[in-house]
C-alpha cells in the first residue's frame, strides 16, 4: 500500500473491513510478521528487514478481536490527524484512547499497535503524524521548503534560531532547496550541539549540525538522510566513548531491528569518528570504569552481524581491553574549545 498517500492508505483499510461486515463476514487484516525470526540482515541494503512471514488479526477469534479493534481505532485516530492538520506524540495517543473507550494495558501495548499499523500500510507512523515525546535538532547553511498544510512554499534558513530547530513533522517532510555545507555533523548530546553553534564551528567546518540527544528518533534520522541524497554530503558522527554510543552510530548507519519494517532510515556510508577507546587513551580523558551493563553490552556488540567488519570489532577489543568510557565533554580538561579547535578539525581532515 505504501505507494499511495496516507490518507488513502487508511481509507482502504477502512473500507475493506466495513465492505466484511456489510457482507456478513469478520473482516481479517494481514500484516508482516514482526516475530525475531522473521527478521533478516539484509548485506545489499546494510539493514535490518522482515522476511516473508506473515500474520492474520481475525476479528472472528477471541484471542484476536481485542487487538483487531485496537488496531482499528489507531488507524481511525491517524486519519482523523492527517485530515485536521494535527499531530500526536505517541503518550498523546496513549491517552487519546480512553475518550473513545478504547483500552490499552499501558504505552507499550498502544505503541506495539502503532507498529502493526506502521507493517500494515508500509508506511512509518511519522507519516501519520506520530512522533515520539524526545526530539533532536538542526542547525546550519541549509534552506528548506515546507510542505505541511498551511506553510506550503516557505522557506525557512536552519540558521535563525541560535538554539537549532526542533526536528518534527515540518522539518521531516521538507523539501531541500540549497546548502553551501560540505558535511553533516551529528552530535550526541545537547551540550556539545550548543558548543559547536557558539564557536561558530559549523561555519568553519562548513557543515550542517546535527543533535541526535542519544539515540536518535526515526524523524531524525530520515531529515539526515534526505539531505545526505540531496546534497551528496558525507555523515560523520561524533558520540560518547562506550558502547551505548558507538550503537548510536551504528543505528544511524544500518538501522535497528525494531524498524526492521521500516526502509529509508539508514546512511550506509556515515562514519563513526569517536569517541573512540583509541581516542581515550591517545588524549588520556577523564573515565570512569565500565559497568557490567557495559561489559556486557560489548559481548553482544561482538557478536551482532552489524559489528562484523575488523574495524569495528577492534573498536570493541579495545573498549574491552581498557575497560573504561569517556563522554564527548571529557576534552573539555584541555580547555573550553579543545574538541572544536583541535580534536574535531584533525578528525575530520
């Protein structure tokens, strides 16, 4: 379905399951199955995908019904959004549900069906206008062209707000119209986003800045890769030293297994610049030891096909064998602007 809009999308749903009741039957829905052995590393398009497996909701069984109805009613709230201009954080939505005696045991539940709605259409639930709560943001010499009801044709300059734009429906949907950037910087933490605009270091690099605030959300991730097509730029991504940040990274490169239902989120090419453990011990940054929940989370870094390549599994030999982790701010024990005077310009170059 997903070569049509959302809105008709949502339609035919619609009427498939009122054309059952009208002629007597339980209408049925089918949808890809999201069960971990249905999901396939995909080498040629470096990410995760579902394989051909699929699963009925079967309004005529007991165990399907509730389900059913819930997915139902989470297709009729997407459209009410897309036809009254609106959006929804996916709590917003959580709680929305009761007006309308709908029940979920908790966010989890809801959340699970906004992903079935997501398989069932082939379209993901930002196009919907569902977003999560967090959101990351943008800043550089770049112009867009919005195209949400009601701003259609103007055009915003992502250097205007010395804070960056929050990156949401109007950003994620707009089309790219000119840049004199020469890369896409992307930050993990808020701290450093701010740094990198108050050194001006995003005019010296001449690049488009990027707040991921930790793993970055799906909308995010889309904006980086339009403007990665449309402008060829080159990705590079700066995050915490340990491995929670080295899988942020990893994320942005060739995506997760929970979107596995999900294609055209991921920048095969993107390069992870550090913090890396060389980087820890080269500029001897403060650290603190590694957790067991760090420790652990390295053994199955090892062992996920994504870490397969040698570069990546002596990064994670080393955080191993130096059993310590730094934060991007640890340069700051060289002075205030050491990671953009120093570090940064010798690691992009």
């Amino acid at each position: 379905m997903s070569e049509h809009g959302p809105v008709d999308t949502l339609k035919a749903i619609g009427k498939r399951i009122t054309e059952a009741i009208g002629e007597g039957r339980f209408p049925v829905v089918d949808l890809p199955n999201r069960a971990t052995d249905n999901i396939e590393f995909d080498s040629k398009l470096n990410q995760f995908v579902l394989g051909s497996s699929r699963v009925k909701r079967d309004s005529s069984n007991l165990k399907h019904i509730r389900s059913f109805a819930q997915l139902t009613w989470v297709a009729y709230f997407a459209k009410q959004l897309l036809e009254s201009d609106r959006t929804s954080s996916l709590r917003d939505l959580y709680y929305s549900s009761e007006a309308f005696g709908v029940r979920f045991n908790d966010q989890a539940e809801s959340d699970r069906i906004i992903t079935d709605l997501e398989c069932l259409t082939g379209q993901p639930r930002e196009a919907f206008g569902i977003f999560p709560e967090e959101r990351s943001s943008i800043f550089g010499s770049v112009k867009l062209n919005y195209t949400v009801p009601g701003y259609e044709g103007r055009e915003v300059d992502l250097t205007l707000s010395p804070d960056g734009f929050p990156i949401g429906r109007a950003l994620m949907t707009a089309e790219p119209v000119e840049t004199d950037a020469e890369m896409i910087l992307a930050v993990e933490s808020g701290g450093m986003f701010s740094r990198l605009i108050e050194t001006k270091a995003w005019k010296r690099y001449q690049a488009i800045l990027v707040q991921l605030g930790g793993q970055p959300p799906r909308s995010t991730r889309a904006l980086m890769r339009r403007l990665h097509e449309a402008f060829g730029l080159p990705v590079f991504l700066f995050t915490d030293g340990d491995p929670w940040g080295m899988h942020i990274a990893q994320v942005v490169k060739s995506g997760s297994a929970n979107a596995a239902h999900i294609l055209g989120l991921t920048i095969p090419s993107a390069n992870w610049i550090g913090v890396t453990p060389e980087d820890i011990r080269e500029y001897s940054l403060p650290s603190e030891p590694m957790a067991s929940a760090d420790l652990k989370r390295l053994d199955e870094l090892a062992r996920d096909i994504r870490y397969e390549g040698p570069d990546w599994q002596n990064h994670i030999a080393e955080f191993r064998s130096l059993s310590r982790k730094a934060e991007q701010q640890a340069f700051s024990r060289y002075g205030m602007d050491f990671v953009v005077d120093t570090y940064l310009p010798d690691k992009l170059e």
